[in-house]
C-alpha cells in the first residue's frame, strides 16, 4: 500500500516526492548503521515518507533521544503518526510535524 501511495504521490506532485519509489529497507539500514547512535540526544528526519528511516531511526536510538519527524505530505504524515502513535510517541520520544514547501 505504502508503494502505491508514494507513486500516486509522485505522479501527482512530483516536485515534492524526490522518488518514484520509496528507499528500501536495506538502503535505510546501510546508511544508518555506522552512526554513533549512542551521541546522539537529537535527531531530525525530514521528508520521512513512508517512514522506511524512521523504523530504522527508532531501532537504533537511545531511549532519552527524541526525534522530530518532519513530513510535508499530509497522507503520508497521517500513515507515520498511526504506525507510531501506538504504543504512544512518548515511547519512542517521537514528535510529528507537517512541513510546508516554500
């Protein structure tokens, strides 16, 4: 489903989606896994899409790390908050904001 709606997303506005598809999970894990994760106490993801860095973000983080997830996209945002607002954000030390283009 989540394919689906990023190329609908893409043939609809594709000034605002980078992709005509989203970033796999082994791109997400690839670029993620040398990071020092256990520096970080914030981390912004901007343009998280279907959230394919955010499950990698969440896996690997410190619980005292918060996250700002930035989406412009407002179907997108809507898949992102209820994918992650159960259990509650606060779990995760998530926040959700809706970016707008300039």
């Amino acid at each position: 489903m989540n394919r689906i709606l990023f190329l609908k997303k893409f043939i609809d506005e594709p000034k605002k989606i980078g992709s005509l598809t989203p970033s796999s999970k082994f791109l997400a894990r690839k670029m993620l896994q040398n990071l020092p994760w256990k520096n970080f106490s914030h981390i912004a993801e901007l343009g998280a899409g279907t959230g394919i860095f955010t499950e990698q973000i969440i896996e690997r983080k410190s619980p005292a790390c918060k996250c700002l997830i930035v989406e412009q996209d407002f179907s997108m945002q809507h898949l992102l908050k209820e994918k992650y607002n159960n259990p509650p954000p606060k779990q995760f030390n998530l926040r959700f904001i809706r970016g707008r283009s300039v």
